[in-house]
C-alpha cells in the first residue's frame, strides 16, 4: 500500500505538468489511471500548473443576443472565455471535450442564410463551414472530436421536415427526424436514413452526451438514443430499471469517461441518485454510484436540481435564482457561484480547453476541390440576389426577381445600342 500511495503521488506530480492530451492517454492505460485524473485535487493542481481551464458554459439569450457565462471553482479568472471574436451573434450548439465549439450566426449582415462556425474560444480561432439544409427545422446538434493530429471531428444534426405529406405512409404515425453528418475531413455534409421514433416520443432539448465515442440523447419516454460517431449506427439503450417510472426526474451526464445517470424522486429534495454504465460495448449494466445528500446546500437553497457532474467529487446544482453551486457531495460542502445574466435557458455544456492553437484551416484539397468551388461560386450568387433586393426583409418570388433582372438587362442593351452597339436577342 506505502507503493502504491508514492507511485500515486509521483505520477500526479507528473501528469498535473503535462497536457490534455497527454492526461487524455494517460486514462486508457488502466481503470485506477482513469480515477486519478478525475480527481478534484488533480484537476484543480493541472488547472494551476498549466494553462488550462475547466468549467460550464451556461448559455443564455438576453435582447435577440446570446451571451455565454463561464463558470468554474479551479479557473477564477473573469472573462476567460468569450465569443465575441465571432462574426455577427453567435450562439453555442454543441461543444467538445477538447474546447471546441459549434456556433449558429442566424442574423448575417449581407444576407439571411444562417452561418455555421467552428471556434475554439481560448485561442480566437474561428472556421467557417458548409451549411446544411437550413431549410429543415434543426431539433438537435452534437460535435465530437475524433483525432486531434491531424484535427478531425464530425457534427450530427438532427432536423423535422416541414410537411408531413412528405413522409410515407406507414410512418404517418411516427416522429421522422431528417439525419445530416459532417466530416471534416471530406468537408462536407452527408444525409443518412431517416431516423423514427413512435408518435408518443420526443428527444429533449438538452444538449447530447458524449461519451464512449457516441452521442445520447434523453427521450421523453425515458430512453436513451445513441449515435455511434465511427460507424453512424443508432441504438435505443435503457434507463436503470429502479428509476424507470414516473416518479423520478432524470438527467444524463457523463462521469469518468462513461455514460452516468443522475436521478431524483419527485417529492424529494434532499437527495439524488448517481447510476453509471459499466461495460458499455457489452453487457450495458447500470450500477449505483452514489447517493448524494443535499441536506447541508438546502440550508442556503430550497429547491435545487442536478445539472452535470464537474469531476469525480463534485456535482453542478442549479437553483431557482440567479446563481449555481459546485457541491461536494464527499462531504457536503459547496461553492457558490453568481450569474451575471442571472438565468441560461440555451443550454449547460461542459468546457474544458488548453490554449494551444488548433488547426482549424480547410485543407487544401477539399479548399480547390470543384465541388467546393461550385458551392462557393453559388453561395456568392445567392448573396448577390439578396443585395438586389435592396436590404427588404422578405426576399423576392421568383417571378418578381425574373421581371427584375429583365428590366436590368434591357436596360443595359439601350445602353449598348446608344453607344453603337448592335444587340440582338431572340426569347
């Protein structure tokens, strides 16, 4: 046991000096590595040691704006975080495990096509991609990050068509959701099979969970989609089966690494269950973790609500007013931390980046690619028929646009013809 505390002690005196990438290694070697990163006293001395930072960002939309509020107990810094380097007003629909995020710029200034970026907030760094088929109302976004040397990560969208009467028959009694994938290695978007769920059953609004290299999502019926980023396959996974009815309040997280479920009773405010999958690519068995008592944080606050879990000890609460607690559930204790824009309705996602630059650049051969120059070349048509229509808020039908362009190119034959020109055209 005297081994294994000093090789313990030495190896966090090693990892807390090293990166996140090497940390992000050093957890697959073995399942007592995996623990010790997770640490609170670890990743409060890597926070110090190196530059660093971890924490949420709780997004919020405040006057047709979408501010983004950074909190955390190991990072004190006031406003280390920020998306004001973006074009335009962005807001955060997804983030990643290594500090990158996906931004939606709906309100462009030369044109009404909503911009998609990808950024990397501690560095400033900002890339703009293809949009998808902006035309279908987007339910759900995830980003995960599949390789960092060379940068490589994919986005799912999931969006509902418009008109029902486009879908078939016997799916007229189901909920369809249009599957969009991007790679940015191809750099571009792909649609898969459409997805369904019964008519009974929608997914919630909160953001996805990845963990085990898939996203998950909380269904309304308490189950678990989840969409596997290698082979974009979709599986239904269950919800432990002690907490599966409708007196419990469920919400997923992820703890170490691995899909976890935090559960409370309604009814019940003092307390909240912890569940964590375990042998994910087997068996999927849930095991009780914890149970985490929250009679020493109702002292100060009535009703509070499991949010996310920060590491392995601590637990983000949200409360009814404008402030969050970092609670210790090892031993009751908690950190208070007040908001700024006092409410974030837009969503909760866990932050954790270091400030070394990434390579977010199109590469090359995909920049040159002719596709990509067809798609350039259109969306820049595209911004030149909205500049024709003088700034108006609803675009012109097609009809009117005709009869517009016409006038113009008639007016530029009298043109010709006052200078000596002999035009004929033939409709």
């Amino acid at each position: 046991m005297a081994h294994q505390s000093i090789g313990t002690d030495i190896l966090s005196e090693i990892l807390s000096r090293a990166t996140l990438q090497t940390v992000g290694r050093f957890r697959l070697v073995s399942k007592e590595c995996n623990d010790l990163t997770y640490r609170s006293y670890f990743m409060h001395l890597h926070c110090q040691r190196t530059r660093t930072i971890s924490g949420f960002l709780l997004a919020s939309m405040m006057s047709h704006k979408h501010p983004a509020e950074f909190v955390s107990t190991d990072n004190n810094i006031p406003n280390i975080v920020s998306l004001r380097f973006l074009p335009g007003c962005a807001r955060i629909l997804a983030c990643t495990n290594q500090g990158l995020l996906l931004c939606l710029n709906s309100r462009p200034k030369c044109h009404r096509i909503p911009e998609y970026y990808v950024c990397k907030p501690t560095t400033k760094e900002w890339q703009q991609i293809p949009n998808p088929k902006t035309r279908y109302f987007a339910r759900n976004v995830a980003m995960m990050v599949l390789r960092l040397d060379p940068l490589r990560y994919k986005i799912i969208r999931l969006s509902e068509p418009s008109h029902l009467r486009n879908l078939n028959r016997k799916h007229a009694y189901e909920h369809c959701f249009r599957c969009e994938v991007f790679d940015s290695e191809r750099w571009a978007w792909r649609q898969l099979e459409e997805m369904y769920l019964p008519y009974d059953e929608v997914l919630t609004s909160k953001p996805a969970i990845s963990a085990c290299g898939a996203f998950h999502w909380l269904t309304s019926e308490k189950n678990i989609l989840a969409f596997n980023a290698d082979d974009e396959t979709w599986t239904m996974l269950s919800v432990p089966d002690a907490v599966n009815n409708k007196s419990y309040y469920l919400q997923l997280a992820g703890y170490q690494g691995k899909l976890a479920c935090l559960c409370k009773e309604r009814g019940r405010e003092d307390c909240f269950e912890l569940w964590v999958m375990e042998d994910y690519f087997g068996k999927k068995q849930w095991n009780k973790k914890h149970t985490l008592n929250t009679k020493p944080l109702q002292i100060e606050e009535r009703f509070v609500s499991p949010e996310a879990l920060y590491n392995a000890e601590n637990a983000l609460v949200s409360s009814y007013y404008d402030r969050v607690y970092f609670y210790k559930f090892t031993d009751g204790s908690f950190d208070a931390v007040k908001l700024k824009n006092g409410h974030y309705d837009q969503g909760i996602f866990p932050f954790q980046s270091d400030f070394e630059p990434s390579n977010l650049r199109i590469c090359r051969r995909f920049k040159n690619h002719p596709r990509q120059r067809r798609r350039r070349s259109l969306q820049r048509c595209n911004e030149f028929i909205h500049l024709l229509g003088l700034g108006c808020r609803r675009a012109l039908n097609p009809t009117l646009m005709f009869i517009f362009l016409l006038l113009i190119f008639t007016l530029f034959c009298s043109v010709l013809d006052e200078q000596g020109f002999n035009v004929n055209v033939s409709l």
